[in-house]
C-alpha cells in the first residue's frame, strides 16, 4: 500500500462533470489498495473573478481581505469534490487550510508556509477517510486566512505530501507530462519519462509552465518524487505513462541537455555611458530592489578609455515601466547618458545536468542561432544552464534550431 497525495488544477476541476472525472481517478488509486490525499484549485477562472471583485472595491485593497475572498474559490471546489466522492461511496471529507491547520507567516497574498499539523489527517487517512484539502492557503499567527500566492495549489500539495511523507505527489493538469520544449511550437517535441528536480526548478523558473517554481523548489528540499499526469486521460497513476520528477540518482543515463525553455516575460534596460568608478552596480540596483523590482540577465560594456560603462539588464514586462522612472529618478546620482527600454526580446534558456560533465553545450547555442541570422543579446549561465536573449520576432525559429541541434526531436 502507497500513500499518495493527487493534486487536481483550475483545468481538472473547471465543471462538475470534471470534478466528477476527478473522483474517478480517486477511487481507481483507492481500489488499488492506496491511502490518499486530495488537494484542489479553483475552478477554472474563479480566482480571476473573485481578484476582479476586490478590484472592483479598489485598486489598493486591503491584501488581509482580499485573501479572506480569493481562498473561497478553492472552498468551493473541495466541498464539491468532496461530495463527488461521497456518491461513489467514498468517505470524504473537505478540509480548508486553517482547518487542518497550515501554519504560514503573514505576508498576505504570497505567504510561505511554515508548518502542517497532520495528526487529524493521520487519524482521518488510518480510517479509510479520504481528506479533500484546499490548496493556495493556510492561516497565519494571527489567526487570519492567507494565500500562497497565484499557482501555488502544486505547492500545496508538495508540502502536503512532505507532511505526511506520502510516497508521491501526483500532480494532474491539463497536459500529459513534462516535454523537451513546447509542443505547440515544435511539434517534434519528446514527454520525458524523467526529470531532476534541479532540471525542472530551471525549466519553472526560465519560463516552462507545468509546475510552478516554488513547488518544485520544497520538491527538491524534501525528496518528494513528483509524477506530472493529464487529468483528461482515462488512465490514472502508474497505468499512465507521464513525467517523474526525481532524485538525478534515479536517472541513470543523464542526457547532455533535457530541454530547452523560453519566457516572453522579459524585457531589457540598457543604460549608457555610465560613470565606471567604485559603487555603480549598487548604485543602478540598489533602487530597484528598493522598488521590489527583481533583475535577471546582467551585462556589462566597459569603454576602451575606461571611464564609463555601459550596463544592460533584464527586467520582467510588467516592471520595465516603473524600472524605468526609478532610474530616471535616480540620473543624478548615476550620470549616464541615456535610457533605452526594449520589450520585444524572449530570453531561450537550454538546460541540462550532463552539461556538468560536456564542454561545448554554450558553443554549439551559438552556433546553430548565428546559422540562422539571430543575434544573442545578453548571455547568462549556470552549472546546468545557458541562457540567451534574443529578439522575440525569432522565437519559434530559434526553438527549433536549438531542439534539433542538441538531438531532442522525436524520431
């Protein structure tokens, strides 16, 4: 017998007949013999709706209330879900997150959780109970209802299934598995069998979809074997062949490069002819980060006489105006000449744990975009990344050369 904790998104749960379909996947795992845990999303677009309905209160409202609203979404699902349950003849049970409980801090909107008490659902699981918990939430020590911030239903669930130290966390969305790149742009695309947590922790974080980066990151931290699944095949579990994230252990023969990323959330800030002297770096990001303004992809140009620089920078699209008017607002302590602001780019990132061990990976990125007339405008890597922007208008051409060039493509 297996403990599992089944997580089903916004997707898997958007109607009753999906909710439905859900409780059947419960039960096949059920029948199997195997203890589990459920944690739900909203339906689909609920959380959107009920943002809106804060907005429409005011544009700054109080983020303790709108937490109270947005954690109703996943409320909903669970008592349905749960009720679902109960017509296959099926103890179950919803569970809100203060229920439970789940400790968070109290950073309202985006909280991180500091505990889970599991004594209840330990006690609940031995007796055959099913616990439908809603993701996204906990409670604070102050007794408030808080949020884990947009997508953290998946880390939800990781935390849940480190808790009860489950022997996997199935992950259900609305596709089948983790693929080498996006499918829907090269259609030669592979589904792994499987990931390291290090590779999918690039992957979330470079701009990939299927887990949300925090989820994998707590994954990664406690050794919770992830399995990412469709929710709309009629297979469940071990009979359906998805994605495993594991231990690199687990993966016996590590391909130089797993697969290859991209986010069009980028945009870059090239500051001119900025004074080179002691102090700069800090004095450019330092009111950033002031700001909450996160910086990625750094470059540097320093003229030949050596008395001024040029530094180059991403930002995220949504931030790249308030970067602007921060720097603007900071030009006389800075000095430079100009600002250029550039928000059609898209930042490739190709990725891999057997580039620790294989030269020449960066190389051959650079190679295959010059053969197709793209220009590499910052380079950033890691031990088991290289990174590159790029103009956006050659997204879908530079994804494909890069797939074919490091053998992903699909026979």
């Amino acid at each position: 017998m297996a403990r599992i904790v089944q997580k089903f998104g916004g997707t898997s749960v958007a109607d009753i007949d999906r909710i439905i379909r859900v409780s059947h996947k419960v039960k096949a795992e059920l029948d199997r013999g195997h203890q589990v845990a459920v944690v739900v999303s909203a339906m689909s677009g609920a959380t959107n709706k009920l943002i809106d309905l804060c907005s429409s209160i005011s544009p700054l409202f109080d983020s303790r209330e709108y937490d109270t609203v947005v954690a109703t979404g996943e409320q909903v699902t669970a008592g349905l879900t749960a009720m679902a349950l109960q017509n296959l003849g099926i103890n179950a049970r919803s569970w809100l997150g203060w229920q439970i409980p789940i400790h968070t801090d109290d950073v309202h909107a985006k909280a991180r959780i500091m505990s889970i008490d599991t004594d209840e659902l330990e006690h609940r699981l031995a007796a055959g109970e099913v616990p439908v918990i809603s993701g996204f939430q906990g409670i604070s020590d102050r007794g408030r209802i808080t949020t884990l911030g947009r997508g953290a239903g998946d880390l939800s669930a990781v935390a849940m299934a480190a808790a009860l130290k489950a022997d996997r966390c199935d992950i259900y969305t609305d596709v089948d598995g983790v693929y080498t790149t996006d499918p829907r742009i090269v259609s030669k695309a592979r589904k792994l069998t499987k990931i390291t947590y290090e590779e999918m922790l690039e992957l979330a974080s470079q701009g990939a979809k299927v887990l949300q980066t925090r989820s994998v990151e707590l994954a990664m931290n406690h050794r919770v074997r992830i399995q990412v699944l469709s929710s709309f095949s009629d297979k469940v579990g071990s009979d359906l062949p998805g994605t495993l994230v594991v231990d690199e252990g687990e993966i016996v023969e590590q391909e130089v490069v797993t697969g290859i990323a991209y986010s069009r959330d980028e945009a870059k800030v090239t500051l001119l002819q900025v004074a080179d002297s002691p102090g700069v770096a800090a004095a450019i990001f330092g009111p950033l980060t002031d700001a909450a303004i996160n910086v990625d992809m750094i470059v540097q140009n320093v003229a030949p006489d050596g008395k001024s620089t040029d530094m180059t920078f991403t930002v995220s699209k949504a931030d790249l105006n308030r970067a602007v008017s921060v720097l603007e607002g900071a030009r006389d302590q800075l000095s430079y000449n100009r600002i250029i602001a550039d928000s059609n780019v898209v930042k490739l990132s190709v990725i891999g744990v057997g580039m620790r061990s294989h030269a020449g990976v960066a190389q051959r990125m650079f190679k295959a975009l010059a053969e197709k007339g793209i220009n590499i405008q910052v380079i950033s890597t890691s031990e088991i990344k290289v990174s590159v922007l790029i103009a956006e208008d050659y997204t879908e051409l530079a994804l494909r050369a890069l797939h074919t060039v490091y053998g992903l493509d699909a026979p």
